[in-house]
C-alpha cells in the first residue's frame, strides 16, 4: 500500500479502483462508501439503510476483505495459461 499523497491518481489506478468496487454487490458497495467515503458510524448507517447494526458491520467486513483481495489482483502471467 502506498502512502497517501496530494497527485491525482493515474487511469490505470482509477480502473484497478472501478474494477475492485465492480466487485462488490450493490449493497456491499452502498455500505462501503457510505463507511469510508462519508466516515458515517455502523449504526447510523444501519439507521440509514434499514438494517441491523450487526448486520451493517458484516456487511462492511466482507466489502472490505473483497475490495481488499480484488485491489491485490495483478494480471495473470502467460506462463500461468499453459
């Protein structure tokens, strides 16, 4: 991971980013961005959608660890087709 900086980031990172969050279901994705780009609470956005506390904060742990394992993807290796 690196670290945070002021650039804009490249097109090639923007589509490793759309692809990770193509991953995702609509849910997952509406609770991920309401968790980390709105930095709202697990309860408010439970509040917000209707659902259990718990179950937000389920629903945010498995967005996250798919977004996570779909951002770490890296292109598969010739060599790995044969």
């Amino acid at each position: 991971m690196t670290a945070p900086t002021n650039e804009a980031p490249s097109s090639a990172e923007l589509r490793r980013v759309e692809r990770a969050a193509a991953a995702l279901s609509p849910l997952e994705r509406e609770i991920l961005v309401l968790s980390a780009g709105l930095r709202l609470r697990n309860g408010d956005i439970a509040a917000r959608l209707g659902i259990s506390e718990s179950r937000a904060e389920r629903i945010l742990a498995k967005a996250v660890r798919k977004f996570d394992r779909a951002m770490d993807q890296r292109p598969p290796r010739w060599w790995r087709f044969w």
